[in-house]
C-alpha cells in the first residue's frame, strides 16, 4: 500500500465512445459507427419508442450484452489513475456504457451526461430501476425516485423482471419502462449538468482532457472551453480531427487507450518517485 499523494493540478476530462472503442464498443459516427449503418430517428428518439417499442428495446438490450461482455481498456484505467492522483477531478462522459465506473471510477467524480444504458425507467411515473450507478445494474434493488429526483432509497421494492421482457412494463403504474439514457430531442438531465457547472463555476482547471469525442454537441466544446483557465491547457486525444481542434492547445492523434496512459504519465511525474 501507498499512501495517495494529491496533486494540485484542476482536471476536467470530457471523454466519449472513441474511449470505449478500444474494448470492442461501436462508436456514433465514426468508422463502422452505429450511426453510419442505423438511423437515430428510428432507435433514439422518444417518438421512435411510441411507435416501436419493441425494436427500440431489441437494440439496447444488445448494445447491454455487448458492453457487458466488453472490458475497460488502458484508456479507462489511465483516467481512474489519474483521478485517484487529483483531488479536483471531475470525468465528464458521454458514455452510457459502465466501462469507467468497471475500471475503477468512483461516481461522485463523474457525470454521465447522457445517461445510464443500464437504468430503466418509467415513461409515466417516477419509478427507476438503477443501473451502473446503483452498482448491481437490473440485479439490484430497484427505487423510487421523489418529485425532487432525489434517490429515494428508503423505498427499495423488490426486482421486477424488467431484463427478459419484450417491452418490461412499470411495477408501480404499468406503463413501459424505457433505458435511461437521453435520446434526440431530450433535454439533458438537470441535475447532471449542475454537477459540471458548479465544476466549472468553482475555479478554472489547469488541465483539459477531451478524447475519443466528435464534440458533435455544443455543451461539450462550451464546457471544455469554458473550463480550461488562461494559462491552462486544453488537450484533445482523438486520431481525427473535431470541430474542438481550434480551441485545443496540444491535439494527440492517436488512439486514447495508446496516448492516455503516456498523458497520464507525463501529468504525474511523481508516480515514478514512489
Ligand atoms: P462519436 O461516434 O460521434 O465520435 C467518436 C469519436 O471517437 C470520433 O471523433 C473518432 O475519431 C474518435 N475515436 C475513434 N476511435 C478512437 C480511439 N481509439 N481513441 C480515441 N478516439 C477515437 O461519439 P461521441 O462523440 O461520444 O448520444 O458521440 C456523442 C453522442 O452522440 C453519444 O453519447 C451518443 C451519440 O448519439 C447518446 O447516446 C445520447
């Protein structure tokens, strides 16, 4: 055992699915990307789940046994070592998949903007069955969340077989239980964007990270613009390049589970010391 050493180096990491690509999970619209085969209109909106529920469900029931069969990649474990390293940290994702939490992640230092690809939840009323973020995915207890969205943990209720049906209905009210993620047209949850605004708000981080992202969505080149402090570094890991490349002040071009072990590294010099 050692004993942590926290640097006082401020990081906002904002990573997407170029980060879970190295563990075998189809990115957006890179290549081979869900979105260059499948239209989102038909699978990842609310309207294509009122019309067909089923087929909606098929695809993300998949998209959970891939990412259950997958395993976190170098990139996951150098960003989990790098937050154990920081005392102010904070992992921005736009993964639904559970790799980062699976590397070691815990989940006060990280916001899943986009949802939980392992939490279901009602269409009509309140009712959530947890997903990565209450730890046992679908084998857990299932709760209540309160009009506030507070967790109510007091209210714990007995698993309902909410994986093996076609289309699983609410335990509570009876109408369909959708995956907790956000789809086209949905606004993000609330909560979640507090989270990396009090971040921001609370002082500029001297370290940007941005990987394995298109930044397709303008929230994401806010934030890591935003964030970044004026003599900070803002830096970009992607073998391509995204509309956040001018804002960038160091572009790696290379694969993340390849150039964020090496960044790590090079950030925590005194990891070699102990
Ligand atoms: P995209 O599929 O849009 O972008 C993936 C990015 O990863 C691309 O820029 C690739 O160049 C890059 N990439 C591919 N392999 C990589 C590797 N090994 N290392 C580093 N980078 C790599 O995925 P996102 O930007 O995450 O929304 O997409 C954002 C959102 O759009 C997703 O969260 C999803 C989608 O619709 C929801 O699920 C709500």
């Amino acid at each position: 055992m050692t004993n942590a050493i926290f640097l006082r180096m401020r990081t906002l990491l904002i990573t997407g699915a170029g980060v879970s690509a190295e563990s075998g999970i189809p990115t957006f619209r890179g290549k081979d990307g869900y979105w260059r085969n499948l239209d989102p209109a038909k699978l990842a909106t609310a309207k294509a789940f009122a019309d067909r529920p089923k087929l909606v469900w098929e695809w993300y029931r998949q998209r959970r046994q891939w990412i259950r069969q997958a395993q976190p990649n170098p990139a996951h474990e150098a960003i989990v070592r790098l937050a154990r390293h920081l005392n102010e940290f904070l992992l921005v994702t736009q993964n639904v998949d559970d790799l980062h939490f699976r590397a070691g992640m815990p989940h006060e230092k990280m916001v899943q903007i986009h949802g939980d690809i392992f939490e279901t939840r009602c269409t009509g009323c309140n009712f959530v069955s947890p997903g990565s973020g209450g730890s046992a995915g679908l084998l857990g207890s299932c709760m209540l969340r309160g009009k506030s969205g507070d967790l109510n943990s007091a209210a714990p209720i007995l698993q309902p077989d909410l994986e093996s049906a076609e289309v699983p209905t609410c335990p509570e009210c009876g109408e369909f239980m959708r995956p907790g993620v956000v789809w086209f047209g949905e606004r993000l949850d609330t909560r979640q964007i507090q989270r990396v605004e009090n971040f921001i708000a609370h002082a500029a981080s001297d370290v940007v990270i941005v990987a394995g992202t298109t930044a397709a969505f303008g929230y994401i080149i806010d934030w890591a613009v935003r964030a970044r402090a004026e003599k900070g570094q803002l830096l970009e890991v992607n073998p391509d390049a995204t509309p956040l490349c001018p804002f960038a002040t160091r572009l790696i071009r290379e694969p993340a589970g390849v150039a964020l072990p090496r960044l790590v590294d090079e950030l925590l010099p005194t990891l070699r010391l102990r």
